[in-house]
C-alpha cells in the first residue's frame, strides 16, 4: 500500500488532533490515515510490544499492506504510547478501535471496550468536549449501554465534558484498494452537530461517502449486518458444496450456471470462514436478539454450517485417503496456507485450526506452510514447514489459503515429494485439470469424490 499524504487546509474549525486507542489491524492503518491526511495523532496500545514496534517504525499486525507505511522514529504530529492519560488530554477526537471478541461460550465479550472507554474517560479534560468514537464492531446498543454509566460514574457530563459517537470500520486488510482511505463511512451520534462534525472529520480521512445516519445504534446494527449477511451467503453455498457432491454435481458448476442470471449472486464455497469479523460478529447479533426475545434462526444455522465446514472438510480427506489405501492412524496431511484469509498472516478464527484438529483425531498427523504466518502462531501440535520444497513424504496437500505463494507452487516439483499425489482444493481457486496432467488425483470442495 502506497500513502497519499494530503495537508489539511486552514479550514475554520479544523479538528487538529486524533487519539487512537488500539493499534491492530484497524487502530494503526486508521492512525496512519489521518496523520497522511494533515492531522496530529496520538496513538495508544496496552501491548508494550505493539507500541515499541510501532515507535520503531515497524508494522506488528500481519497486515502486508501496512509493512512499509508505518512512520519512522522522529515523524512530527506522530505521538504514540501506552499511556492513554498522556494521550487523551490533548486529542479533540478518539477513536476506539479496540477487539470485540466472543467468550468461550460465544456470547460478546465487551470487557476491551469497557476499559478502553474508562481509561478515557478517566482522562478527559473538563468543559473540553471531547468526541470519543467507538469503531470497534457491536451489537445495537453496546455504546451507550456500555459507556454511558462509565461516564456517569466518573461525574462527566455528556454534551460538555465528552460527546459518544460510533463510526464503524469497514477496510478489507490484504486489499489495499479498500483501506481505511477508500471506504465508505457512517456515523452515528445522538448530536446533529457533532455528527456533522465528524463527517467533515473522516471526509478528509476518506475518499468515499461519508453519512451522518442518526442514532449510534443504526451505525451499530448497519455494521455487524454487513457481515452476518456475509456469514449467511457464505454458509448457503456452503452447505451447497455439501448437497451438490451428493447427487453427482460440482457446486461450482451449479453456481457458475446460476449466475448467469442477473441477480444471482455468487459465493464460492470454502474450508470455513475466519479472521476476527466473520466467525464473531454474528454472536453478537445473536445475543442483542436474545435479550429483545427475537429468534435469529437463519443467521444461528448459517454460523452453524460455517462452523461445521471444517469438520465436513476433514470427513471427507479422511474418506479419501481410506479410499486410496492410506491405511487407518497412518495419513499425513499437508495444509498449504493457515492464515484465515489470502495475503494476510492473521491467524485469529481461522478454520485451518478447527480442521487440523479434525484431522488429527480421525488419525491423520497435520504439517502446514503458510509463508505470512510466523511459526510462533501456530498451534504446537501442528509441525511447521518453513521450506516447502524440502518437506517430504505426504498423502494429502490441501490448499486452505489461497495465498499466492501457494496457488503458485511449483506442483510439479511438489508432487515428487508426495508419498500420494492427492491434492484437495479447499477455496476452488486452483486448475484441477492442469494439476491431473501434472499427475495429482485431485478433489475439491464441493465435487463428487467418486
Ligand atoms: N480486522 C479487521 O479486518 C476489521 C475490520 C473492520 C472492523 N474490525 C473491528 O475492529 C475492532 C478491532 O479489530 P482489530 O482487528 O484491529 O483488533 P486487533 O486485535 O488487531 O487490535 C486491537 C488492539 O487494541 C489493543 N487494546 C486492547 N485493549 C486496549 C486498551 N484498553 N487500550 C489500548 N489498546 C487496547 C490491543 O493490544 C490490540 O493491539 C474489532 O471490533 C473488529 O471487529 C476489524
């Protein structure tokens, strides 16, 4: 990803100053936005780590995109600590862009949003009116309900000493045509002034729309259903890629037929979704619907079929490798990537790990490469491959990322260190019929395996 720096004019009332609170994969491309755009930035992180690596000039995320753009030790306007009480006092906005993961029960789990929001409260500066944006994604509801009381508690008062707003984040990481420079924005905030404000502010971040939409819990809501509708288009074609193989049809033959009309739309089918929004974000939905006793059936049985696809996935390399005389307790598979996503090293929810351990106790023992994943985040049980080409001795490679790196093997070099030359597409993005030439037997999710 290339910066664009772009000054800020002497405009009137010019917001100079933006605190971010959380450094990952949105707080650090979003506190390098506004600072190309003419802003002064204070960036926060409770990780000491994150923050020595960002002061050093050097990207702590697995976001490729950000590896050259984070700004170098002794950059102006470029302040960052994990001191929110050195920050906050002279920001005139904050974001949070803290995680919003789920318990081990899948319920939200709200605890990063409540303590950044305390620390920040706890620092602001009376009569300063400070906005403080939530970007983090929840459920309609969570600002308020989660930071108001903070405020509250701290004797602050809404509207004099601080102003709540919620501005969803929407980039793709790994796809530096939509970074937090070029996506459309909403903003939500109970003050028309404020939120006009905070238009004209992240107008100068963005280049694409940016919408006041009135309450904070329409930008709520609008934000995690973007990615529950993902979720369930996802999980349709899915449980497709189960259906289909069943009655001796390839889905994406079906859905490449299909989508010949003009409104059908097309998903392909794949191992399982992952990353921190997908897998997650639909929980929340989940839980705000439960406690208005409304029924979420069709986003808790898509969340159901994505989640279940792994364990399909492995069903059938299990069946596969029985079916190539692979005898019981002794396969060995290859998983070729192990990020959740193509060009991103992020391993957070990714279904490479759910399948692996489906794997492993049907029998089978798990290598995996994946050249944007370090070694250090991946399961212990998993043996690592760090040279490809020199690991040997498989009967399985199943493509799970599809990264570059791995759709553009050498596969005629890799087959000669098979033990079988079974290959099994796992995101449908590889040319099975030049791999068969090449000699690998080759299946794919959602084909007939017979
Ligand atoms: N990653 C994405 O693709 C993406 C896209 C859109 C929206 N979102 C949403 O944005 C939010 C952040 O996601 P992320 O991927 O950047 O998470 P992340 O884990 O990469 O980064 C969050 C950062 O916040 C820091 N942090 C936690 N508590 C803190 C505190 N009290 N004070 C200061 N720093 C604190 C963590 O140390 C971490 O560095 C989530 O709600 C996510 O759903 C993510």
């Amino acid at each position: 990803m290339e910066r664009v720096v772009s000054p800020v004019d002497g405009g009137e009332k010019k917001v100079q100053t933006i605190g971010i609170i959380g450094l990952g994969y949105v707080g650090l491309p979003t506190a390098i936005g506004f600072l190309d755009a003419g802003f002064s930035v204070w960036g926060v992180d409770i990780s000491e780590r994150t923050v020595e690596m960002v002061k050093r000039g050097e990207n702590p995320t697995g976001d490729p995109d950000l590896d050259n753009i984070v700004p170098q030790p002794g950059t102006d306007n470029w302040n960052i600590t994990t001191n929110a009480a050195e920050a906050v006092p002279n920001c005139d906005v904050i974001l949070v862009t803290v995680p919003t993961p789920v318990t081990i029960d899948l319920k939200p789990d709200l605890s990063f949003v409540a303590s950044a929001g305390r620390t920040v409260f706890e620092s602001i500066k009376a009569n300063s009116n400070t906005i403080v944006v939530l970007e983090s994604t929840v459920y309609p509801g969570v600002t308020a309900e989660t930071w108001v009381p903070i405020i509250e508690e701290l004797g602050l008062e809404i509207g004099t000493d601080v102003t709540i707003a919620y501005c969803p984040e929407r980039f793709n990481p790994g796809d530096p045509a939509r970074g937090v420079r070029q996506v459309a924005r909403v903003i939500g905030c109970p003050d028309e002034k404020v939120g006009a404000r905070l238009v004209s502010l992240y107008s100068q971040l963005t280049c694409e729309d940016v919408r006041y939409v009135g309450a904070i819990e329409v930008a709520e809501a609008s934000k995690v259903i973007e990615n529950v509708q993902r979720d369930v288009n996802i999980a349709l074609v899915n449980e497709l890629a189960q259906l289909f193989p069943e009655i001796g049809v390839d889905v994406e033959d079906v859905l490449d037929a299909a989508a010949t009309k003009w409104n059908f739309h097309r998903y392909t089918p794949g191992v399982g979704v992952g990353g921190h929004c997908i897998p997650v974000d639909p929980y929340y939905l989940i839980q705000r619907a439960a406690q208005v006793g409304v029924p979420t059936e069709l986003i808790t049985a898509g969340r159901a079929v994505n989640r279940t696809m792994p364990n399909h996935v492995a069903k059938i390399i299990h069946e596969l490798l029985y079916q190539n005389g692979v005898e019981a307790g002794l396969g060995k598979a290859l998983l070729l990537g192990w990020s959740y996503k193509a060009e991103v090293g992020d391993p957070r929810e990714t279904p490479a790990e759910p399948l692996a351990a489906s794997l492993m106790e049907k029998g089978i023992s798990v290598s995996a490469w994946d050249p944007h994943i370090n070694d250090d985040d991946f399961p212990e049980n998993i043996t690592v491959i760090d040279d490809i080409y020199s690991a040997e001795g498989f009967d399985i490679a199943i493509l799970v990322t599809a990264h570059k790196a791995c759709v553009e093997l050498q596969w005629e070099r890799l087959i000669g260190q098979m033990r079988n030359p079974i290959f099994y597409d796992g995101r449908r993005v590889m040319d099975l019929q030049l791999l068969q030439e090449l000699g690998w037997k080759t299946f794919a999710v959602g084909r007939p395996i017979k």
